[in-house]
C-alpha cells in the first residue's frame, strides 16, 4: 500500500473508530517531557507526524499535545497511534503563520478541572 494511502486510511479510521471514545487525556503519571516531533509527512487529507515517544512513556492513542519552539506554543496533536516508543499524531490546530519543524518539543496537554 502507499504511504499516502496509508496515511489517508489512519486518518479516516481515527475519525471512524471514535478517538472521542477513549478520552483525550491519559491518567498516566509516568510519561517524559522529553517529546520531539521525529518526522512529518504530509498526506492528502492530513499531515502526519511522528513523535518521539509512546506507550512507555506514557503516550496513549487519545490524547492531545502541544508542540513548543522556543518557548511558545505553536499547536496541538492528536495521538492516533501508540506504539512502545513511538506515536503517530494528526495536527489539531497550529498558530497562524507556524509550521511543525523535526525537533519540536511535544509535551501531553495537561486537564485542568
């Protein structure tokens, strides 16, 4: 199968398969800050990212991110796969004018009650 093919598949079961379902954060108190964007690739219905951390740090198919640079926040993922130390994510927003970079520090959006 492509990548873009699979990449367009991932997209379309994340949406069908009800990420909603599972929760946006995880109650994983064991996951690293030391989050990187490793790799993008940019697909028909939406740019994949690959981040540099899973399920033993902590990343769980569900949750959102924010990616960093510098210091501020440039957008938001959503996990869609979690492997044992790698994720894949779809980009959910991204400030105007900003674009995901390899090495964008990527940390779990922390819930607030």
């Amino acid at each position: 199968m492509k990548f873009s093919n699979w990449i367009r598949f991932l997209a379309v079961a994340t949406l069908v398969s009800g990420v909603g379902a599972t929760g946006l954060y995880s109650i994983n108190e064991n996951r690293s800050d030391q989050l990187h964007v490793a790799a993008i690739e940019a697909g028909e219905l939406a740019d994949l990212v690959a981040i540099s951390g899973g399920l033993q740090q902590g990343i769980e198919r569900g949750m959102l991110l924010s990616v960093f640079r510098e210091g501020r926040k440039i957008g938001e993922l959503l996990v869609t796969r979690s492997d044992k130390d790698c994720s894949a994510a779809l980009i959910t927003q991204i400030s105007p004018n900003e674009s995901l970079a390899i090495g964008d520090r990527a940390t779990p959006k922390v819930r607030t009650l």
